[in-house]
C-alpha cells in the first residue's frame, strides 16, 4: 500500500506534535521551609519549554494557600537551554551535591531531580557547593517568584484592579536586580493587563515594560 506525500507529511506532523506536548526528560525542582511564603512548592520542566507549578503560596496572611491545581507555564528558549545545560554539568544529580556542612545557616530542603528514558535521578541539600546546582537553584527560585507573582496578578486583575499597581512596581525592582525569574512564565497575564482599557495607563505601562525586559 502507498501513501501519498500529503498523507506522510500529516502523518509526520502529528507525530511532531506528540512530540513537542510530550517532553522526552524533566527536571524537577522542589523546596520546603517551613514559615516561608510559600512552605513548599515544586516546579517540573520539560526539555519542550513547558511547565508546571504548585504551591501552598498565601496572596496575604489571612488568606487560604493556592489552589492546589498546578499553574501550566511557558519558558523562554533561553532559560530552557540554561536548565537543560545547568543539569548536565551537574551530571543528573548524581554523586555528592550537598555540602554536609552542619554550621550553614538551613535554607530549606531543596530537592532536584532529573528524568528520561535512561535516568531517574534526584538530589535533596541545603546547600550545595557545586556551581551548576547552585545556578539551577537560583534559577528555579527566581522562577517560583515569578509564578506567584503571576498567581496573584491575576486574582487583582478579576477582583482588585488597583492593586496591581504595587506588584507589578515590585516585579520591575526584581527584574532591575536580576531575581525576578524568567518573566516569559508570566507572558499571558502581563499581557492581558497591558491589553486591558480598564486598568490605569501606568500600570499598564509597567506591565509592558515587564515584558519588554526594560532595565529601569
């Protein structure tokens, strides 16, 4: 039986597509501290740039911990390639990652863990002197900041308009000092409060520039 170039390349493009929604390895990372906001949470990232997020993150003291359900994120290629590379010049995790160093000061149980079709590795530590874990750790911390920002912009865009204002003022502060995180994982609600009439020019503007990656 033949099939024609037209039904190849259908065929070829479907499987793309699997492809591209079916990451062939993850990595993941995880922190608990508790007292911190929030206490835990764990991010997971596929080598297709796509990503999820959970958190127990509060908007304030008062408030109920976020819904559990996970918060699906898109990175940059950028900071994809960064992560990816990160993992394998800290070989998947394996061998010695934590210090051992019981006088350093407990930052939270960090766990990062890698998997493909070959490797399910992991590593938990406090604090790791290997320069690519310590690079990954400060990546993916900056990323959970940048999440729950994320997480609380849109509740303030649905019920608070105005106090998007002192968030956002805050996110480019962040930003300015290089801890805000990929701000691509943010793209669809900075976008939709730039594109929104209803919310004052100013915080539209800094909405913009967030996006734009402006250095203020």
């Amino acid at each position: 039986m033949k099939l024609y170039p037209a039904l190849l390349l259908t065929v070829f493009s479907l499987w793309a597509i699997a492809q591209d929604r079916h990451p062939s390895a993850t990595i993941s990372f995880t922190l608990d501290f508790p007292g911190a906001n929030p206490s835990h949470y764990q991010l997971s990232v596929g080598d297709n740039g796509q990503g999820s997020y959970r958190s127990d993150g509060q908007l304030d003291q008062q408030s109920e911990p976020a819904d559990p359900a996970p918060l699906q994120f898109t990175l940059s290629e950028e900071v994809r390639s960064q992560i990816f590379d990160l993992a394998q010049r800290a070989h998947y995790f394996t061998g010695k990652v934590d210090s051992g160093r019981k006088n350093i000061a407990n930052t939270g149980a960090k766990t990062l863990s890698y998997q493909d079709e070959h490797r399910n590795t992991k590593a938990t530590y406090n604090y790791s002197p290997v320069a690519s874990v310590q690079q990954l750790t400060s990546i993916f911390q900056g990323l959970s900041t940048a999440l729950e920002f994320g997480r609380r912009l849109s509740y303030f865009h649905k019920y608070e308009k105005l106090a998007l204002e002192e968030d956002l003022k805050r996110m480019e502060e962040l930003q300015r000092e290089g801890s805000l995180g990929d701000v691509q994982a943010v793209a669809s609600v900075l976008n939709e409060i730039a594109n929104d009439s209803s919310v004052i020019n100013v915080t539209r503007a800094r909405a913009r520039r967030l996006l734009a990656g402006e250095k203020r």
